[in-house]
C-alpha cells in the first residue's frame, strides 16, 4: 500500500471514530477507560464535542489530505501528547488503569498519520530537489 492510500485511510478512521466511534465509546464505556471517575456527564459531552469536530474536519481532509497537512499534523501531536499523559496515569496510578484502553490507543492512531504524512512530506522534498529549478 502506498504512503497516500495509508494516509487517506488513517484519515477516514479518524473520520469515522470522531463522528461515531468515540461518542459511542464515551455513552456506552464497554472496557472502563472512556468515561472519566468520578463521572462527570458535562466533561463527557466536552470530550466528545471536541471529538466530533475532529471528525467534521477529517471528513473534509479526506479526500486530499495533503492540503490539511497542519490540521493532519495538529491531529498527530495532540493524540501522541493525550496518550503519553493517559499512560503515565494509567500506569502510576491503578484507578485510572482503564485507560490503557480508552485513552492510550490515541498513541497508536496518531502515528498511523504520522508515518504516511512523513514519508509523503520526504518524497515531496526529494522531488521538489531533484525539479526542473534543480
């Protein structure tokens, strides 16, 4: 698969879990770690509103991310830094254990952008070098 196929993919799950994955997640919290404790349904509906925006803009990067690079790149910084603070909780302290499953993932789908974005931003710098102007 290609750097463009894995980035418009990544892009559509995104897509999809801020639309309806996290929000169904948070309502239905099936593995302990979407709902915050002790719970607070004004902070859920914070969370999944934010969530449901990222979701509204990946729709509209979807069909050429490249030209939402930022907004791609926003995507990526700030799930790695969510993720890395809910691991550090979730590993220092056993209340918050759960999410290993709600929240630490984001990790993983923040890279699942970073990696095609890279490799799309590396070859476009070698093939802007290697241009006519070169």
């Amino acid at each position: 698969m290609d750097s463009m196929t894995a980035l418009r993919r990544s892009v559509a799950l995104w897509a999809f879990m801020g639309l309806v994955g996290i929000p169904a997640l948070v309502f239905f919290d099936p593995f302990g770690g979407w709902q915050w404790q002790p719970y607070n349904p004004v902070y859920d509906q914070m969370m999944v509103s934010i969530y449901v925006a990222l979701g509204i803009c990946a729709l509209r990067a979807m069909r050429s991310p490249l030209e939402h690079a930022s907004f791609l790149w926003f995507v990526v910084l700030s799930s790695l830094t969510h993720g890395t603070v809910m691991l550090f909780h979730a590993v220092t302290h056993p209340m918050y254990f759960g999410h290993l499953i709600g929240d630490v993932w984001i990790l993983a789908g923040g890279l699942s952008l970073a990696i095609p974005l890279w490799q799309l931003g590396r070859s476009d710098d070698a093939n802007a070098q290697s241009g006519p102007g070169a």
